[in-house]
C-alpha cells in the first residue's frame, strides 16, 4: 500500500520502504514501470533476487504475488517471473500510478491521465455540490488557508491541495469516484516537479485561485460553477505537466 501523500512528500527523493516486503515491491516495481526491467522480460532467478534484495524466500515470494496482483509479472512454472505488458498493468493502483513519477515523459499517458482525472471529478465536484455537508466545507477552507500559509513551498502547497481533491471526492458520496485520488496526487506530483525544475512563476497563487474558486461553488450548491472551477484547476495542471516532455 501507499499512503495518499506519500508521493508529493517525496518530491525531493524516492520515498524509504517501510519494511522488506515493501522494498522488495518498490525496487522491482520501479524497475518494470521505468523500463529496467523490460515487458516480455524474464525477471532473475529466486536465488539471485534473494541476493540482490538481502531478503528471505518467503518475502520474497510474498512480493512477487503482490505484484502479480497487481498486474505488473505473471509466475509461470518451469519459465519464470515475466514481466508482463502494461495492458494488464492495474493503472488505477495507487502504487502502480506512483511508480510513473519516475518513469520517462509520455505524452500519450499524461494525457490519458487528465482525460480520466477530468471525467471523474467533473462529477464528484456536481455530486459534491449537491450533497456538501458544513463540515465538508470547513475542512476544504482549512486546506484553502493551509496553502495560504505555506509561502510558496511546494511539497506543503501540493498536500493541501491535494486533501481539498480528497475531500471533494469523499464529499460526492460515491466510493468508486475516490478512486481518482491517486491519479490527482501523480498529476500534482508530476506539475510541482516542473515547478522544482523550471520555477513555479504564477502556477502556486493560480491553483489557490482556481481551488477557491471551487470550494465557494460547492458551498453554493452551484453546479456549474463548480465544473467550469474543478475545469480551471485542471488546465493549470496539465499544462505544467506537459512541459515536462
């Protein structure tokens, strides 16, 4: 598992592993989604990754059906661990998503990323607007000021933003919807790390804009503000992501 945040609080360097089991699925993880360890590829053997991973057999088979779960091998006998294609990969995994931080620029992906994050919260934003709690509300504004008060640190700037897309997704009502939350929080991730790289110019004050914006819309109970906001955020993302390629 990966815990929502974890990623943005690691823009300054990979996160540390909890314990072995989750090394072990991080570093051969990280592999396959970055091209290390190339599709179609058949992985080291037991013997070899035990070594490589100063790790006991049992960890290790315990990661490998973590990642088979996960889409990313398929154990076949008398062959071995295949890495398998991305169509099987389960992209909606937070961890899996995760791992494309690292990987090369794609344009194809990216924009794969903001067609489904644009679908989704779309409608936990109308949903939110018409089942918005006062509670809801006052977390959203806590999270508002909290990037107020950040002056301009990105890691602390992302997490807020990205408890207000928490928030909002978990105000729609609709389990499936919080679903989104780990492609806001790689998208997020992906938008401050060309702010790391080429400087944040107006991006920080715009996103706080637009997140306001937002917030005032749900508490209004106004629909169509609140997509024309949840649209604005959005733009202001991508277009940041894309000028990582």
């Amino acid at each position: 598992m990966i815990e929502a945040g974890s990623l943005i609080r690691s823009l300054s360097g990979r996160p540390a592993a909890r314990n072995f089991h989750t090394f072990v699925i991080n570093e051969i993880g990280h592999g396959i989604v970055t091209g290390k360890f190339p599709v179609g590829s058949i992985l080291a053997s037991d013997a070899v990754m035990m070594e490589t991973y100063g790790v006991s057999r049992t960890v290790l088979r315990e990661a490998l059906k973590t990642l088979e779960a996960k889409g990313l091998v398929e154990a076949r006998p008398k062959v071995g661990t295949r890495v398998s294609p991305p169509s099987r990969w389960s992209f909606f995994d937070p961890q899996v998503l995760s791992w494309h931080f690292y990987a090369r620029p794609d344009r194809q992906f990216y924009q794969s990323l903001f067609d489904v994050r644009r679908a989704l919260e779309t409608r936990a934003a109308t949903l939110a607007t018409q089942r918005r709690t006062a509670e809801n509300i006052r977390v959203m504004k806590y999270w508002l000021h909290q990037m107020e008060s950040v002056a301009g640190d990105l890691e602390n700037h992302g997490i807020a933003a990205l408890e207000i897309h928490r928030t909002i997704a978990e105000t729609s009502g609709n389990a499936l919807l919080r679903s989104v939350t780990g492609i806001v929080e790689l998208t997020l991730a992906l938008a401050l790390k060309h702010c790391q790289q080429g400087g944040a110019d107006d991006y920080l004050a715009a996103t706080h804009g637009a997140l306001t914006r937002l917030v005032t819309a749900i508490g209004n109970a106004d629909g169509a503000e609140a997509t024309a906001a949840v649209a604005a955020v959005i733009d202001l993302d991508e277009a940041r992501v894309l000028l990582l390629l």
